[in-house]
C-alpha cells in the first residue's frame, strides 16, 4: 500500500488557515485526503509522499501538453521581464485573436477572460443584452462554473429533479440567491423534443440555449448525430442564442473544439482549460454584433488579469505545438488514446467486468453497466458508481491518477510506454476489484 502521511499531515495543518484546507471544493474527491503534489514533469505527478502517479486528471483537463511543457515554459519566462499586467493593451493580444478568429468555427471576435466561470457569465449577459430576454436553458447534467447563475442542475439527486420530460431546476449549493431559478429553464440533454417543449413551454422568454456539445462532467457522452446542428437551427427559429460551453473539449479534442468535429456552429462559445496549456486563461468566441454589445450597447465586461502577459505568452506557444506540423500532435494523441480506451475494454472483457469506455481519445470515461452506453445525465447516474469508485482507488495504488468520476484526459506526453504502463497496471487494478 503507498504511505500518503505527509499529505495527510500536511492536510491538517492546511486546514487551520485555509478555508476546508483546499482552494477549491473540487480537491475534496481524492483519496485519503487531497493529495498534496510537489511537481509535475510530463504525464507524471510526484506527491509529497514520493509517490509517482501516471497524471490523466492533467489539473482537470489545462495540460494539454503535459505538465512543464518546455516550450510554454520557455516562453513564459521570456514574457516574465517584460510585465504581468499594464491595464491597457499589448500587441500578444491582437496576435492571439487574430490566431482564434482563424481557427475557431464561431469566433468572428473573441474577448479574453481569466476562467470559464467568468466566461460562461459574460455569454449570458451578451445573450440577455442582445435578444432582451432574461431565461436561459441549461441541459440537465451539464456544468457551467459555480455562480448562482450557472450552477443549476448540475449534479441533482433524481429525487430532487423531478420527472425527466420536465426537470426540476435545482440549486446546486447552500447559499444561492432562489430567484436565479426562476431564469433558468432546465432540460433533458440529447433530445431535440425536449428541447422544444422548453421552448413551448416559455413562449418568446428565451434568450439562449448554454449546454456543453459533449457531455463531458456527466460522462463524457457524445452527442446525437445531427443534435448540435438541430440545436442551433431551433435557436434561430425561435430567436433564441445558442451558447456552446466547450471550456473542457476546445482544442482537446481538435483545433477547433467539438464543434468542428460535429459540424456545429454556436452563435457564443466559451473557453478554457487546454487553450494556454496550463495557464489561466478563457475567452467567449463569437458572432460580431453579438459581441458588438460590448461597445455599443455598454454591456458591462471587467477584469484586471485579462489579456495578462504571461497568459497571452503560454497561449501562443502552445498554439504553436498543437498546430505544428498540420497537428500532428492531435493524431498522435488519437492513435494513443484510442489504443488506451480499447485496451481498457479489453481488459474489462478479460476480468469479466462490465466495463464501457466511451468519449474520445484525448478524453473519456469509463462506466461500470451491463446496460447500453449512457446517453443522458439520468442514464449515467444509473450506473454502479461504486464499482467506479473502488476502481479509482484501485488505479491510485497502482500509480494511475484519475479523478473519482473516471474520467481520463490524455496529454501529448503519453507516450506509447505510458500507455503501456497504464494498461498494465488497469490489468492489476482490475483484478484487485475481482478479487474483492
């Protein structure tokens, strides 16, 4: 068994003068306490403890690259003497909108932001500004951030969320303001029919549709063929915007997120996370007279770390990597990743498990059920999370870091070896779940 002491007592000394001990409240699910990690090098982590974790968390999907890519860390460092932040503007700025304009399906403009909270914040305003509606119609299931605005229906007991052709609105956390429920209209995920009775349902009150165009935080669950171009066609029909939070999938699974994989078009999408490899930064893509509101409607967008040097810097560089060599990086990471999610089906197959391994190479999940892959947030809560949970701690005894949903980002420092090393040692986790 690996000693995890230090993180432990490192815990609870932490614990006396930060709030719980952690910065977010995300840190919690981890085993025995939140690990407490001293460096990262590629797809490894090193904890307090000396123990060496094969990293698929990857910060929760940022280190697109690994961790220390050096030619973000190279750039960055160059970008050190130079300032951190002017309040006003710099040239790395206009070079890098100018790079997203190009590769991003939706951004006709883009405006930066330090996380996709805030992001998914400025989208509905513009949505709210630009239509004059005030409601918004989030999928059941799917995460947009923390604030009281986003955090509806997240992750609802199905007691709570009443019945699946008309859920329930449901506060994810103690202290939200009650009247945020009253804008938000909540529905069923990966069901065109659904969406329009919410629609029906609220005649003219719509301003925008926010939803994630894959179902990462509830399974990583790919959406139907032909839904996020139905999505998009009944926004314009109803005069509604379509907001396609891609904070986790933008330039994780292709240089133009998920909608270029699907064919989709949002009017706003936001995102984060992979866009600077580990660095904060966010921005909201978009339509141009959307984001015109900006300027000539006065919509109110702030923030003292956007657009800051350092951000700009890791962003460029790692655009650099991922677009080298027409992407290479991408199909490298396909080839592994795709070798990865097979062998784990496998190796369910072999041990006797029901395993199902579903997403896409650079991010996927795996699910305990003798039932079909799920489709939806309710079909995912209905698989054996216990067993997902036992496997999670299973795999952290063995040397591999994934979070307690099992769900696996890959980096391009997962090499051929790495996945090698996983396999064998998701063969011997296996088995201890057998054996229990």
């Amino acid at each position: 068994m690996r000693s995890y002491a230090k993180s432990i007592a490192l815990y609870e000394r932490t614990k006396a003068h930060l709030a719980g001990g952690v910065s977010s409240n995300v840190r919690y699910a981890s085993t025995p306490v939140p690990l407490f990690f001293e460096r990262g090098e590629g797809a490894r982590l090193h904890d307090v403890d000396g123990n060496v974790h094969i990293d698929y968390v990857l910060g929760n999907g940022p280190a697109i690259l690994g961790h220390a890519p050096k030619p973000v860390i190279d750039a960055v460092a160059r970008s050190l003497a130079e300032g951190q932040v002017f309040a006003g503007q710099h040239p790395r700025e206009t070079e890098l909108a100018e790079r997203l304009n190009r590769l991003l399906p939706s951004a006709e403009v883009v405006r930066f932001a330090t996380s996709g909270t805030e992001a998914v914040l400025m989208a509905m305003r513009l949505a709210r500004a630009f239509t004059g509606r005030v409601k918004i119609i989030k999928c059941e299931g799917h995460y947009h951030g923390w604030s009281d605005q986003a955090f509806i229906s997240t992750k609802p007991s199905l007691n709570e969320a009443g019945p699946a052709d008309a859920p329930v609105p449901v506060a994810g956390s103690p202290g939200m303001a009650p009247s945020v429920l009253e804008d938000t209209v909540v529905a069923g995920w990966n069901d065109l029919a659904a969406l329009r009775r919410a629609f029906d349902l609220h005649p003219r009150q719509i301003a925008a549709v926010i939803m994630e165009p894959v179902m990462v935080n509830g399974g990583a669950i790919l959406p139907h063929e032909g839904y996020l171009a139905g999505v998009a066609e009944l926004c314009r029909a109803e005069g509604a915007l379509f907001i396609c939070d891609e904070v986790i999938t933008g330039f994780r699974v292709g240089l133009g997120g998920a909608q270029a994989r699907f064919g989709a078009k949002a009017d706003l999408s936001i995102y984060a996370k992979a866009v600077a490899a580990g660095f904060p930064l966010a921005l909201v893509a978009g339509r141009r007279d959307v984001m015109d509101t900006l300027l000539d409607r006065g919509v109110m967008h702030g923030g003292t770390y956007n657009g800051n040097v350092q951000s700009m810097a890791a962003a460029l560089a790692a655009l650099d990597e991922l677009e080298r060599d027409g992407g290479a990086l991408y199909r490298l990471m396909e080839q592994r990743g795709s070798r990865l999610m097979q062998g784990l089906s496998s190796l369910g197959a072999r041990h006797k498990l029901p395993v199902l391994v579903q997403g896409f190479p650079t991010i996927f999940q795996t699910f305990f059920s003798r039932a079909a892959p799920p489709r939806n947030y309710r079909e995912s809560m209905a698989c054996d999370r216990d067993t997902a949970l036992a496997f999670h701690r299973a795999l952290q005894e063995e040397g591999i870091r994934v979070n307690q949903r099992t769900t696996w980002f890959l980096s391009a420092a997962h090499d051929d070896a790495i996945i090698d090393e996983t396999l064998a040692a998701a063969d011997r986790a296996m088995a201890r779940l057998v054996q229990h």
